[in-house]
DNA sequence: TAGATTGTTAATCGATTAACAATC
DNA sequence: TAGATTGTTAATCGATTAACAATC
C-alpha cells in the first residue's frame, strides 16, 4: 500500500472484486488469475492487474492469485478487516430490509441503531432494534463515534437529517432517499435509488 | 438526439439531473442554469452543458434551461416518457419493500408481477400481487412482454434465474444480489448492493 | 443596452489497453 | 524445461475542463 493517491475508480472496483472473490471462495476454489476474475466480473485482465498491482504484488507469475490471500489484503485495504458500526435512519420498508439484511455482517458491517421521527413507531421494534427517536440522533451518534449512516427517509427531509449526521461525525452515508444530497468534502455519500438505476438502462431499450 | 454513440458514462449521468430537476419542480422553480444544477447534483457546470448538448440546444443564452422543458426533453431521451412493466423475482424483504416502493409510479416504471420458489409464499400476497411460482416465470414474462426485472433473491440462484430471464426476453436487470451476473451484451445489468457500496466509502474514512 | 449563460472548441487530464520482459 | 501469468511500461483512447464567441 504506498503513498500515492490511488484514484476513486480504482477503489469503487475493489468491493466489485472482493465480492466475486468470495463467491469463489464458498465454491471452495483456492487460486485465480486475472484472467478468470475479469471474466466473472466483466472487467479485462489488464486491468484488473494494474489495480491490484497499485497496492502491492499479490500474484504470482505462472500461477496468478491466491483466493484467500487477496480477500485478506482486499479486506485489508478497503478497511473492512474489522466490524464497522452502522445506522438506519427511517423505520419503513427500505429500513426494515436493511436491518434484517443477512449480508452485512461478513463483509465489515453491524447496524446498531435505527431512527425514525413518527411518534406511532418509536418504541416499537424492528427486527432487534427498538426504533429511537430522531430528535435523540446526534448525541446517541456522536457518543457512540458512528460514522456510517443509511439513510432511507423522505426526499423532503434528506437534507435536514444529513446535515445532523453531519454534525453528529458521521462520516459515509448510503442514501436511499430519491435526492442528491450535499455534504462536506470529507464526508462520502453513496446514492441508492432503484429508479435512478433502471433509467440508466431504459435508454437502451 | 443525433445518431453518434453517446458515452455510457453520459447516459448514467442523466438520470441524476432528472431526479434533480423533478425535486426542483416540486419546489415550483421555473428555471435553472448550468452552474445552479451542477450544485445540487455535485457535477460541474461546464460538464453538464456538454453532457445536455449531446441530444439536442435545451436552453437558452442568458437565462438558462427551462424546468419543466428540460425534464420532459430528458424523459423523453431515457425513455420514461412512458410507463415500463417490471417484475420481483424473490419477495423475501428487499422484494416486499420494491414491491410497495412509491417512488416508482412518477419516473416510469410499474410492478406488475411478484414471483418466488418458495411453496410457502406462492399464492399468498405481497402489497397488491400475488405470489407466482418461479417455474412460470419464462411463459409469463415472455407472454406479457416483460423486458425489467429486479433480482432479490440469494446469490447461488441468482446466476440460475438470471438465464431464465434472458430467454424470456428480459433487457434490463437490476440485481440485489451479492454476486456479478453474467448475460448477453444485448442485456442491461446495475448492481444495487448495500454492503458493496459502503465498501466504496470505508477506504477513505 | 448590459449582464448572464449557453453551446462548442481546443487543451488538458486521466483511464484503459496492448505488449512483453520477468519469473513462477 | 515449457507454459502460464504477473507487474509494468508505453501507446492509445476517452473524458473533463477552461475559455469564449454567440446570443438571449
């Protein structure tokens, strides 16, 4: 891992390698090359190879790369080697998925804590969480040091609870809500929004 | 909208300014600029003229670009000036949650089938459909014409029903499941996957 | 008119691909 | 050894930005 700025391309194809990997993995495979991985994942060889090589030599000439060993150091760099905590803020359908969603907790992440603002559902619960109050948000966020939020929230109120988050030091949101958000720069947001993604490809059909 | 290939990457871009523009419209704005739109959406200002003058001169010198022209002109250009049927395959609790999703309806798109292999959920509702077994899935969508479908279901079948998709003549798939999908290069896919995208966020924090 | 903002061109910047020596 | 595949360089390709004439 050297010094150098690595570009925001390179680490958003990381979790897209990780992914295949550990499928790879579950079918008890041990070793792959470029080659093979760019097949499954729909990228070429050369580049999969120029940006693994931006980290470190993994492979091996002749054999390629060991399955394991390249999760580990996948896992390494994207920091997710450790469990980070997460939030839901909004207690509807999207929030609910998401805290019963089986596939956080082996790959990095563990939600501890779900907001909502409607009177009718704080106190109740979902899945294992009792659903908490918004207007508790920032001191429950900032004194438990949370950095990533999910936000799955009205459009109108996207804004207003992202500037909270902020403030509370959370630091990366995935946003659900069907709005472009503003953040400082040195918060990351990520847009989840099924239509926004099906419109990418209607234009093709 | 001119016949020379326009970028994907310009395409993907496009939905972004229309979910923006829609905000803005809600809010009654009349007219907006290059500079006011690439703030709100985190682009720059010369970056979305460009990207706009691909298909067509949408606005004007010295006041900017019409809302609600600029949205219907983009609509027009992604196809969502009309309504798209989609299907569920898998009404675990992603596929509850897109099933009574409301923010569908208004930018194109319409479910119209649920589908699962479960024999424990086929013929039992799910918001306002009924469960159909998967082993109708290639008759069904094929009669109906189907050319969407959003993927809910595990990762080791997910591949699996991808093909059946496929030969039913589905184009576009959006795919919740943790693993990349193989099709044809006549068939769309985007990959909407939670822990993916927080993976993108946890290198820089 | 004066000010603002588009659409477009040319320049810059960055990303991808092809090729191959090194080496397992 | 022979075959396979990496890591890396240089060439190509494509995307973004800056600048400005045109014009509302």
């Amino acid at each position: 891992m050297n010094a150098e700025k690595i570009p925001d391309i390179i680490i958003a194809r990381l979790p897209v390698y990780l992914r295949a990997l550990q499928r790879m993995a579950d079918k008890g495979l041990q070793t792959t090359s470029s080659q093979d991985l760019g097949e499954r994942v729909g990228i070429s060889a050369a580049q999969i190879r120029k940006d693994i090589s931006q980290f470190g030599e993994f492979g091996k000439q002749g054999t390629g790369y060991s399955i394991p060993y390249l999760i580990n150091k996948l896992r390494e760099i994207l920091k997710v080697d450790r469990m980070w905590d997460v939030i839901i803020i909004g207690a509807g359908d999207m929030g609910h998925a998401l805290a019963r969603y089986q596939g956080f907790a082996d790959r990095g992440f563990h939600v501890v804590m779900v907001f909502d603002n409607d009177k009718n559902k704080i106190g109740h619960k979902i899945g294992d969480f009792i659903i908490e109050d918004t207007s508790h948000l920032v001191e429950k966020v900032k004194s438990a040091g949370i950095k990533i939020a999910l936000l799955t929230i009205p459009a109108t109120v996207a804004q207003e609870i992202t500037e909270k988050l902020v403030e509370a030091g959370v630091k990366a949101i995935l946003n659900y809500a069907p709005i472009s958000i503003s953040v400082p720069k040195d918060v990351k947001v990520q847009h989840i929004d099924p239509a926004t993604h099906l419109q990418r490809m209607t234009y093709y059909l």
